[in-house]
C-alpha cells in the first residue's frame, strides 16, 4: 500500500479505525451516527446491518488478518434467523447477504457462508412480481406515507418497486451461477429492465420508487420516499441506480444497463455542478446549510468508478475522473478517519431529510468509501 498516494492512505486510516472499534461493536451492527461519533446500533434486525460486516470483509480481503474475519463473522447467526423471519424479508435481502455470507465465501470457502447466501438469493426471488416485471419493495405493513398520499396510494403498496433494490440484484446472479439457475439471473434482468423503463425519467434523473396496479401490472406513477418531492431527484436514489446499473451491466452484459448506467452517470454529474459532496436532493430549495449527503456521494463515487472498469478510452477517463472528484469531496469534506473519537468514516450522512436524521456517520456511507477507495488502488474484486 502507498501511503502517499491520498486514497491508498486513506484506505490504511479505514482500516485502522475498524481495528481500534471492532471490539466495542462485538456483535452488534451500527445503524446511525450520534452527536459524540459513536454509533447507535440496529435493533433485531434493519436493513442496514451487514454494511458494517462489508467493511471488515474488505479489511480481510486487504490485510489478510484473521482478526476481522472473525469479527466479520460474530453475526452468524443472526443471518440463520433471519432466512426464517418472514416480517424482515423485503427488497434490501442482496444488501443483507451479500456483503455478509457471499463475502464470507468468496474469500474463504466457506460452505456455510454459501448455503445462507443461496437462501437469501431464493427469497429475494420469491418477491419477483411477474405481472409487471419488478421485485417488490416493502410489504404492505408498511405504509406509503412519507408525503402523506394517504388512501389514494395505499392499494399500490403490493406494487412498488424501489430505486435501492438495484444494488441488490447481484446476489440473484451470484445464485444463478452456483445453483446453475438461469431463472434467478432471468429475474434480476427482468428487474432491472423495469427499473431503466420506469425510474429513470428522460433527462436521466429518476424516481425514488415506481407504483404499478398490483391487479393488472400498468403503471402507476413515480414517486418518493425519502426524497424532497415526486418529481425531484433523491440523490442517494441516483446513487443507488448508478452503481447499480453498472453492476448488473458487470454481471449481465446486457447492453440497456449500460446505457442506463451512463444516462443516470451523465445526469448526475450535470446536477453536481460545482459542488464536491452531492446535496441530499438535487431540487431541493437551496438554502444556508443545505445538508448535503455523504452516502449518496460515497455510493456513487464507487459506481463511477466501477462503470469507468468496463469502458473505454475518453469515457472511461470521464468517469474515473468523476468518481476521483467526488472521493476528493468527501475526504476534504467529511472524512473522519483522523479523528480518535470518531467510530465512523464520514461525517454528513443524511439517512432520512424529511424525519430530521442528517448530518451523522452512517454504516452505508462508510462501506462504499472503503469499496471506492478500493477500486481507485485499482481491485477489482468485490462481493456483488
């Protein structure tokens, strides 16, 4: 490792802090930053609980110390109950099992790490909604009222599909490939075609979430959840479909996830502007101390960086220069890896604008600067 080189340096000050906190997280997984940059951690289960886990696989991967592997591993069986807990299976399963059990057996073999990870594929699947060609996001316990829609849009909860959901396409065909099911892959395709028809708008921005008639599959309307309005432009949901258009295209070769990956690229770059961290939503009313989010720019710093792998020539300097530029962002801006206080990476996470929860470390956030760091030293081995 160079440690003059700023991101190969900032990648050893990772990995170094994940040595000094490990062992006061033990076996819990962190959800959200506090005021003091400590963590608070997940309660039985939350979508986020794997990102943390993602981190030490990547240290392993890195270093090589058996250390963070077994820290990687002290949820074991947290992922046993949750193959079995129906009421926590929903869209974000690839997150959950892929930077957990599929990391697990990509660096070590592991036949236990593989059969929870092909379970996790399997129920992931079950979700596939065929009249319409998406996976489902939330069930219907939970209520589509971020922006109070209220009875009008509460029949379409059976049929929403989510911007997030395409980060977790990759565990459908690492599944396909080990079990030698192309019906698996099929889906995550299908999806994902879903996904570039109906959240990506024409100028390349995108929905948060998309609404189909569970009854007869016709589309409904685009929507938000987090987001600062219907038809704005949730910068983590960018994110999200930018690194995951050009996984699937990684995965997939197939070509409408390439020129999906580049329209959201290209539109995202554009609504950057001058700016070095992305704003949590592109048209939001701008004002003093706008938060800004430092997931959305870490996720879509690895993106880039990604899509600039499987390119060439001008474009893959296009690219590679944007995913540079927005590491650079967050490293001037929020890296808190100096700090000795600090459990976290980045500071300025913004994990939901509209319930107040901005500004703070986030587990996500953290992951995907450590995989963009990673991918700026030039690896290109990953758990997706």
């Amino acid at each position: 490792m160079d440690r003059h080189d700023p991101y190969a340096a900032a990648l050893a000050r990772c990995i170094a802090l994940l040595q000094r906190v490990s062992d006061i997280d033990g076996d819990r997984a962190p959800r959200l930053g506090n005021a003091d940059l400590s963590w608070t951690y997940c309660p039985e289960h939350d979508w986020v609980a794997s990102f943390r886990i993602g981190t030490l696989w990547l240290a392993y991967q890195e270093t090589g110390r058996d250390y963070f592997r077994g820290r990687a591993r002290a949820r074991d069986a947290y992922y046993d109950r949750l193959l079995v807990t129906t009421d926590w299976h929903d869209h974000d399963l690839g997150f959950l099992f892929s930077l957990s059990c599929v990391a697990d057996y990509r660096l070590t073999g592991r036949e236990a790490a593989r059969q929870r990870a092909l379970g996790g594929a399997r129920l992931l699947a079950s979700r596939f909604v065929d009249n319409g060609g998406y996976l489902l996001a939330w069930d219907e316990k939970i209520a589509f009222d971020n922006n109070e829609k209220g009875e009008a849009w509460a029949r379409f909860v059976k049929g929403r599909m989510i911007a997030d959901t395409m980060q977790n396409l990759a565990l459908l065909y690492w599944a396909a490939e080990q079990e030698g099911d192309p019906r698996l892959a099929e889906i995550a395709t299908r999806h994902a075609q879903t996904a570039a028809q109906y959240l990506v708008r024409p100028d390349g921005s995108s929905f948060h979430t998309f609404a189909f008639d569970p009854r007869t599959g016709a589309p409904v309307g685009g929507a938000t959840h987090q987001g600062y309005a219907d038809a704005s432009c949730w910068s983590r949901g960018q994110a999200w479909l930018i690194h995951g258009f050009a996984q699937t295209y990684a995965l997939s070769g197939e070509a409408f996830s390439l020129e999906a990956a580049r329209k959201v690229c290209a539109r995202f770059e554009q609504l950057m502007g001058d700016d070095m961290v992305p704003v949590w939503d592109f048209d939001a009313p701008r004002e003093d101390n706008m938060p800004v989010d430092s997931s959305a720019g870490a996720i879509a710093a690895a993106g880039y960086l990604l899509l600039a792998s499987l390119v060439e020539g001008d474009e893959r300097r296009r690219w590679h220069t944007m995913g540079l530029r927005l590491l650079d962002g967050l490293l001037q801006r929020c890296d808190l890896t100096d700090n000795p206080q600090a459990h976290g990476f980045l500071d300025e996470g913004a994990a939901n604008v509209p319930k107040g929860r901005v500004r703070s470390m986030l587990p996500y956030g953290d992951y995907y600067l450590m995989e963009a760091l990673m991918r700026a030293a030039g690896h290109h081995r990953f758990f997706w």
